[in-house]
C-alpha cells in the first residue's frame, strides 16, 4: 500500500480536527476555573453575562458544523429514501461520495451523526442502513 499525498493530506485533517478538539476542551476548563472564581469574588450563585456568552459560543460551534456536512446528509437521506430495503455501509459511502463530491472519512461517526439528527434513519443490521418510511404516531394513548 503506497502512502499517496491525499492520504497524507487525509491524515493531516484528521489530526487538525482531533487538536481542535481538545483545544476546544481545554478552553472550556478554562473557561469553567474563570466562571467558579467570578463567583466566588462575586458571591454569586452564578454570573449570568459569562454563561449566556458561553452558551451562545457553544450553539455557535454546532451551528457551524451542521452547516458543514447538511449536504451530505441530505444526499444520504435522499439516497436512503430511494431504497426500500437496508443498504450497507460501503455501498451508501460510495453513492454519497459520488453524488455529494465530498468524501467521507469516517463513515460511522457520519451515520451516528445522521441518526441523531434524523431519527427515522436506522441501523437493522451491523453495516447497515435504512430509512424508516413509516408514519410516526405522536399523539399519546
């Protein structure tokens, strides 16, 4: 197997995403020390200017995210909506891939990611998906 400069630039994102990961962890500790000392100068039970800024912050990120990937997975609900029956994995990425342009690196945090935005996407099997085309009844008996 040949180390090509995409898989060398592939890897390179994966590492940028994991530091900022762990930089986003590290100011938010810092974040938190901030806020408990605040209180204890202040004699607050909580400082409400820092939390709304910290909370804001925070939706911000998600925001940002979603934004990100919301055409992938509208390619992979669109693809999933045209199959009736589980499609696995692999050949989901590869219609995703080609449809959407962007490749997919991790193609199970991808489907979590999906599943927990649209909950009618599922996984019957182990390597496998489907979107669930039943009515959901929401009224309570």
């Amino acid at each position: 197997m040949t180390f090509t400069e995409r898989k060398a630039l592939e890897l390179r994102l994966q590492q940028l995403e994991k530091s900022e990961q762990e930089m986003a962890k590290l100011f938010q500790e810092e974040r938190e020390k901030i806020f408990t000392r605040l209180r204890e100068l202040d004699g607050q039970d909580t400082p409400s200017v820092s939390l709304n800024y910290s909370k804001q912050a925070v939706k911000k990120q998600q925001s940002n995210a979603a934004k990100k990937n919301s055409p992938t997975i509208e390619t992979c609900l669109r693809i999933l909506g045209h199959h009736n029956a589980a499609i696995s994995a692999s050949d989901l990425r590869k219609e995703i891939e080609k449809e959407s342009g962007e490749k997919i690196l991790n193609m199970t945090q991808f489907m979590k990611k999906v599943m927990s935005l649209h909950p009618k996407v599922t996984k019957p099997y182990r390597g496998m998906y489907q979107l669930d085309k039943r009515e959901q009844n929401t009224e309570e008996k």
